[in-house]
C-alpha cells in the first residue's frame, strides 16, 4: 500500500457529497467525429515551428474524464484537455482560470466565483456558469473529490449575472484552494472522453491516439509540439519501462513507490503535493502522554538527512503540517535538527532517568520508502534511556493496531487539502487521529484558522500551539517526480497537481 490512511479517508467519501442536477447546455454540440476530423483536417494545414510529435503514456480505453480518472498517467493526459476553475501556482496559492474572481457575503458561508466571459469548449461552444456548477456537483459526488468539497451544501448558478455560488456549512476562507476542479461540458460526461477547454484535443486516428492542438483554446498560447503521441500502458510498470526504453518523453511518478532501477540518468523536475509525511504519537498512555516527551522526539529527527537519503531531495522538510512553500508557513518557527538541543530536550522531559525504555514504531511493511523511513528514525532517536524497535506489520493488521492503540509511534502518511485543514489529522474527533490527542483549545484554533480573513496570522498562531503540544511530529511534504529524457525538454516548472505549468515556455528537442 504506498498511501498511509487513504482507504479510511475513501470510506468518508462514500457518506459525503451533493447530489448532481444535470442541467441542459445552453449551446449544442456538434457531431463529435466531426469535430475530430475538423481537427485533424486543420493540423495537416498547419506548419508549426516546432517538432511534429512527442509521447506520453495513458491508459488506453479507460476514461479521461477529470472527475473520475484514476490518479498518475491518466490525469496527466487529462490536464492537458481540460482546465480547473482556480489553478494552484507554485505556492499552493490559488490563482483564478476559468472564474475571474470570487466573494464572500457576510456570514463567511456563501461563495460567489464569476465565470470567465469568452472561453470557449473545444468543440467552439461557450462556457456556462451551468458548466461549472454542473461539474462541482459531480465533483461533490465523486471520490476523488468528494472529501475536499465534503462541506459544500449547496451549489447553484445565473447565467444572468454569469456567476456560480456555492453555499458552506461552515465558514472556509481557504475554499478556493479546494477548488482546482478541471471543468467538463455538460451533456459531455458520460463520453470516454468528455469536451473541455484545455489547449489540446483527443483525436483518434489511423496511426493511434493522440492530442492535437485546440484550435478554440480562449488563451491563445503558443504550445511547443504540434501532436502527442499517446501510448498505451496497462499500468505503471509498463509506463516506467516504456519510459525506460525511449518509447514516451514524459513520465511523472511517485519517489516512494516501487520502480525500477534501470531509468538510465532523466532530467527531473519536482511538483509539490499535499502529502506528509509525519510520526504519530499514542498521546493516551505512556510517555508520548507527555507533550514535552512528543517534542524531545521531534527534535531528534534528522530531516534534512532523512530527505537526502531516502528521496534524493525529492520533498520539502516541514516541522509543521503546512506546506513550507505555502506563505501560510512560519519558517522562523522552525527549529532544525540540533544533538545537544536534543539531548537537553529528553533530560527536561524526564527522559533521562538510567532506566531503559523500550518503545515500538509501527509501519506498514509493504513501503520500503517507510519502511526505511522508520528504521532511520528509530536509529537515530534510540538516545539516552530510549529503545525503539519498529515493528512492520502488513496493511490490514497496521490498520487494525493502530485502531487498537497497540504503539507507541507510528510512521504516518496523510493526504491534505491546500486550504491547510487539520481537524482530522489533529482533532479532537478527527478520522486520521489514531493518537487520541484531544486538546479544545487546538479545536478552536483550526476552527478560527479557517474562517480567519488574516490566514497568515492565525496560521502562525496555530502553529505556535502545535509546536507547543506536538500531536504529531512532521517530517517532509513529499514531491511527485516528473521525468523526461535528458536533453528532450526544457523549462519545466510543475505546480501543485499540474505537470504542465507554464506550457508556452516548454522548448522541446526531438531528434
């Protein structure tokens, strides 16, 4: 299993989420073979400036749909189809797309985003508020989505005032963030492949799949190949070895899964996730019970050689549960790895009695990312009186001890929100809170952090009382790797969910 917590966080998703209301388009559709060889009849007119053909990997026949792909190579072909209502830049910041801006009414519970004017679907129709409001509804009712959209209780739109609005159960200055949805064509989304905005099309042709570029794209930049050749993979070892053999150009994995060696020397790029990577605490019993004990811990992780070692870098080193490339992170806050600063620590929290104290930390054996992770750790904090002994146990029976409480640590993985909500890592009643830590007083702090207008403000404060108490003990933000052969692409510069950022800029060299 390479996610920590993912299947519990799944189960939430089953009881959440709007119900859909299919509304009608207010533009017909032309014929979709039409359309195709329009397309395909425009591109032989074409003569670009720049190389005929590049390749990617997907998963022939399974849909494109963005609501409903499956994660890796699918959504990257995806996002070249289809564009989000805010998109997140380089800071996990959300920036306005396919809306131009967005209000609060005064009870901090209503969102208003007004839709961008002259956007245009691939097929040449406009773009409706109804669109939007249609694919938020799908999107509340959908797994992968369902989760970030799980207090949404309302979502309706004008096409008077060219605006959609969404209504909260709870005030949630951070909401844009959640809201980097691709948009699908109403009427469109029981097709394969359903009509967005993207600067590319999906052809099918003689000589295979592909995308050709969307001669309706609303922002009219320039894109650096002419056709992606698209070339089928059944799953990621059979992308990684396609990759392995020059028969794609681009491939964006996980550095924490399993994948094989023989990649030969890529040009990589990094793009941000969401994902932390932490150690949890059994605040219940024993000496984890103590926060001054969980902040002793803490201290003695070596971050930034944990992240060398075990990810080549591949990750941001965080001390609090808030991206550090988010301005929303106090860096000055921080305190990094310091020996003697961590042997002080264990003798002020009681640690340091002569007496030997055996401690185990759990991990699912099944990711040797963690599981290497952990044994690191483990090394490194077996100080003084400590002896900690990881005990890797499968999935299921992980799953089942952490339930049970049956730890003293364990090594965690969660997947959050880039509206930073903590509530069911932390919280007092929170789905991912195996360590039972309950404190109101970090209940109110989440709940004020997320209504707050100054975020950065309350996000400080916030982190001030995590640092205090340390429910958890963070360690990194993982990144996603994007790989192309050396020498093929140049100015890649990926952003949170986006391989693609700053397409106009890509400089692609095929021999």
């Amino acid at each position: 299993m390479n996610r920590l917590l993912i299947p519990l966080l799944a189960l939430l998703l089953l009881f959440t989420g709007c119900s859909a209301v299919p509304q009608e388009s207010e533009e017909p559709a032309r014929d979709w073979a039409e359309f195709q060889q329009e397309q395909a009849q425009q591109q032989e007119k074409d003569t670009p400036d720049y190389p005929d053909a590049f390749s990617m990997a997907y998963h022939q026949g399974h849909t494109l749909d963005p609501i409903t792909c499956g994660e890796g190579i699918q959504q990257d072909v995806s996002s070249l189809l289809f564009e989000p209502i805010f998109r997140l830049d380089a800071t996990f910041s959300p920036e306005p797309l396919l809306c131009t801006g967005y209000s609060w009414d005064e009870s901090g519970l209503v969102c208003t985003l007004t839709v961008r004017e002259g956007v245009l679907f691939s097929d040449g129709s406009s773009l409706t508020p109804a669109d939007v409001a249609d694919t938020l509804r799908r999107a509340a009712a959908s797994p992968r989505y369902a989760y970030r959209l799980r207090e949404v209780t309302g979502i309706s739109s004008s096409s008077r005032s060219g605006t959609v609005t969404v209504t909260l159960a709870a005030p949630n200055q951070g909401f844009p963030a959640l809201l980097d949805i691709p948009v699908v064509k109403s009427g469109t989304e029981g097709q394969s492949v359903p009509v967005g905005t993207g600067p590319y099309v999906f052809v099918t042709a003689s000589e295979g799949d592909r995308l050709l570029p969307n001669s309706d794209w609303w922002q009219g930049k320039s894109r650096p190949v002419a056709s992606i050749e698209l070339v089928h993979a059944k799953d990621l070892d059979t992308a990684m070895h396609l990759f392995s053999s020059h028969r794609v150009e681009l491939l964006t994995t996980d550095p924490t899964g399993e994948t094989p060696t023989a990649m030969g020397q890529p040009d990589t790029a990094d793009r941000p996730t969401a994902i932390l990577q932490f150690i949890g605490f059994n605040t219940r019993q024993g000496i984890f019970a103590d926060a001054a004990a969980r902040s002793a811990f803490s201290r003695g992780i070596q971050r930034d050689m944990l992240v060398d070692a075990f990810l080549s870098g591949h990750a941001q080193v965080a001390y609090f549960p808030i991206s550090p490339i988010s301005p929303l992170y106090p860096a000055d806050l921080a305190s990094a790895y310091d020996y003697e600063e961590t042997l002080t620590a264990l003798q002020r929290a009681g640690q340091s009695t002569g007496q030997i104290q055996e401690l185990t930390l759990l991990v699912n054996e099944e990711n040797s990312f963690r599981l290497a992770n952990a044994q690191f750790i483990a090394e490194n904090l077996s100080l003084l009186d400590w002896h900690i002994t990881v005990r890797a146990l499968p999935w299921a029976e992980y799953l089942a001890a952490l339930a049970a409480g049956d730890f003293d640590l364990y090594y965690g993985e969660a997947r959050l929100t880039a509206d930073w909500d903590l509530r069911d890592l932390v919280g007092t009643a929170g789905l991912l809170n195996y360590g039972g830590y309950t404190n109101p007083l970090l209940d109110a702090a989440m709940l004020n952090f997320a209504g707050a207008s100054d975020r950065t403000a309350a996000a400080r404060r916030l982190c001030i009382l995590l640092r205090e108490e340390g429910p958890i003990a963070p360690i990194c933000f993982q990144c996603d790797t994007v790989l192309t052969h050396a020498g093929v692409v140049d100015c890649i510069s990926p952003t949170p969910g986006y391989t693609f950022a700053g397409l106009e800029k890509w400089a692609i060299h095929l021999s």
